[in-house]
C-alpha cells in the first residue's frame, strides 16, 4: 500500500539524495529542495566504508560504485618521515568476507552522481534556498528566496554543517572550528610520471597529516586531503582556493612520496575543519535532522557521509507504515536509535587517533544501517 505522506528534504547532499531514494523505496513520496543552482563535480574524495556499502546495496547503486572507485588493499598509516608503516588497516577481500560488503575510494562527484541517478529528477528542486520554516497544525511549511513556498508532512534537514533548518529549531550557534586546515585536490595521475600510487596511505606528522589514494579503478586520478594548522586562517573562508606553494611548504620533510604528490598538484582548495559538540535533540514535531545537520565532524575517521548514509537508512525503516499521526513517535524512534553511534563517531573522530596504532575497526564497518536493531 502507498503511503500518502509528502515528505520535503532540505539539502541533496549525500544524506539527502539517500533518503530521498530510501523513502522513495518504502513508498513515500519526497521532494528535495537544494540551494544550488546545478550539481557541479567538486575535486574531492570520498572513502566509502563497507557500512555505507550496505546501505548503497540496498539502494541499488554498488554494481555501479564499484565500476567507478577504487578498491584498496589496505589503509596503511606511515610515519612521515621514515615512512615506516604504524598501522595497517586491511581491506579487500578480507574486508568484504569480514563486513559483508566492499571499502571503496572514490571521487566525491561520482558517489553523488550514483545517488542523483537513484532520484527521479523531477522530486529534485534546484535553486532553492530555504529562509523561513514554521510548523503548522498540518505541518510544515518552508518557504525558499525565489519567492516559492511548499507544505509538507514532514521536513528533513539535511543541508549541512550551516543547516538553515537546525538554525531554525534549534540553535544557530556556529560549528567549533578545530583551529585546522584541510588542503585538497583531486589530479590526473598521468602528472606523475610514471610514479604509481597504489594504495590508501596516511602519512602522519607531529601536528600535521596528509592522505593520499586513487579514486578510480585503474588510478588514472589522485586525490589528496591534508589538515594542518594555519594560524590568521578566517573561519569566513568557507571553501577558498589555496596556494599550492604555501601547502608544499608546510609538509617540507616529509617522505619522497609525499614531495612527488605535492610537486604534482595544479592547484588545490582549503576549508577549516569544524565540529559540533553532540546535539541533545534532533527531532522538533514534524522536522527532523539529518547527517551533518546534527553531527558534524572532523573527517580523520573517513566517516561523515557514511553517518549521513546510515542515518537515511535507518529514517526509512522508522517511517516504513507510519501514518501522518505517527511521526513524531518515529523520529524520536530515529533519533534513539543513531545518537548513540554518531556521538561515538564525532568523539572518536575528534582525537585523531583512527588507525594511528592498533585500531578496532569493527564496530564501524561491521554495521548494517538495514538490520540494525532499532529502538524501542
């Protein structure tokens, strides 16, 4: 039986598109509303652990993902300078066998490509950034800059660190700026000439790092993410172009392999890295968060959009056979079940610790967002 609910999603980042297609699959209907004008392929990259896999399976999408990323042997973490290896995270095969499902790298446009393509084009609204949101004795009703306005059963805020959502219901105090930087930039591997990348490596320094991995099956485009701290660095910066000379620089040092990739990039971005403490509340009547929405953090986990991901999961199995009337019991239902492991995620996250030395890997990875327990 179809269910009537009309469900809006604020933000078709990773989180968003994934619960629009997870909703879409237990049969309720979903528009989302994105502030962006067209999707534009970002040069990042994205480490999409054997938990988000299930949920990608679920949706359709890992016969795809796994013809466009790449697929490692291991995350192996190197001392900077001597490029001794401290700890190796092992993936391949034997992750699969472990975790049910593959750890692919991938470029960030080609995760969310896969995800457009899981939504129909016409729920997709382009060119709508919210700026009001009242609940109502019906609902919700949004209303967006262009001048338009929507009503929904339900609204889901999944726009982000900044979420105009969160701002509106709960708190609009600003993200916790880590006081770090993260240069990145995705490259064709041909400017290596002829040096070969072949795996995940992170090279640890004393306050610095720098990760480095192809993000295509045939490594044919490198991808590299750094965080470092860069004092008289303006939070306002959101996403600014960086200089490349200032980034090699600041790894001068480090390993020869570190140097090659540095030498190689044509140009690269930065943005600060922020977090949140956990929230208390995710849920205010029929608006919910979502994702980076409710908690951000930092990326040394690899494991921000995973968390969007699973939460989309999860969201779907509350609402499957929920009535108008039985919202607010399902997304306190949601909220139960994830703040428990996303707490966890940003805390654990926030040290920067994640397989520096002996890591346990597997309450993260082993995770199925379908058949987790939800609960009660």
């Amino acid at each position: 039986m179809k269910n009537t609910m009309n469900v809006a999603i604020v933000g078709a980042g990773m989180g968003g598109l994934a619960s629009a297609a997870a909703l879409r699959k237990v049969g309720i209907d979903v528009t989302v509303y994105e502030q962006a004008r067209q999707f534009t392929r970002l040069g990042a990259g994205i480490q999409i652990g054997c938990n988000a896999m299930h949920v990608m399976r679920g949706l359709g999408l890992e016969e795809r993902l796994r013809g466009d990323a790449f697929y490692p042997r291991s995350w192996s973490n190197r001392d900077w300078r001597t490029g001794d290896v401290m700890f190796d995270m092992l993936f391949g095969q034997p992750a699969e066998d472990k975790y049910g499902a593959p750890y692919l790298l991938a470029h960030r446009g080609d995760l969310h490509a896969a995800l457009v393509s899981a939504v129909p084009a016409e729920v997709i609204r382009l060119d709508h950034r919210l700026v009001g949101l009242d609940q109502t004795a019906q609902g919700v009703r949004l209303v967006f800059a262009n001048g338009t306005t929507a009503e929904a059963d339900l609204v889901i805020g999944a726009d982000g660190v900044n979420s105009v959502v969160r701002s509106a219901l709960f708190t609009d105090a600003a993200p916790r700026f880590t006081g770090r930087i993260a240069y990145r930039t995705v490259y064709p591997a041909s400017r290596l000439g002829g040096f070969e990348i072949g795996n995940c490596t992170k090279w640890w320094g004393e306050d610095r790092h720098i990760v480095v991995y192809p993000v295509k099956p045939d490594r044919s485009e490198i991808y590299f993410v750094t965080s470092q701290p860069e004092p008289g660095f303006e939070i306002e910066s959101w996403s600014a172009t960086g200089d490349v000379n200032v980034l090699r620089a600041a790894f001068e040092g480090f390993h020869p392999e570190v140097q090659r990739v540095l030498a190689a990039a044509p140009d690269v971005h930065k943005r600060p890295l922020v977090d949140r403490e956990p929230l208390d509340k995710w849920v205010a009547g029929k608006a919910v968060l979502l994702g980076d929405a409710c908690h951000p953090m930092t990326p040394y986990m690899a494991q921000g959009a995973a968390m969007s991901i699973e939460d989309a999961a999860i969201l779907s199995r509350c609402l499957t056979d929920t009535d108008r009337d039985g919202i607010p019991d399902a997304l306190r239902r949601y909220e139960a079940t994830r703040q428990p492991r996303t707490s966890r995620a940003q805390l654990t996250s926030r040290t920067n610790s994640w397989g520096k030395g002996v890591t346990d890997t597997d309450w993260v990875y082993s995770y199925n967002a379908w058949t987790a327990p939800l609960a009660a």
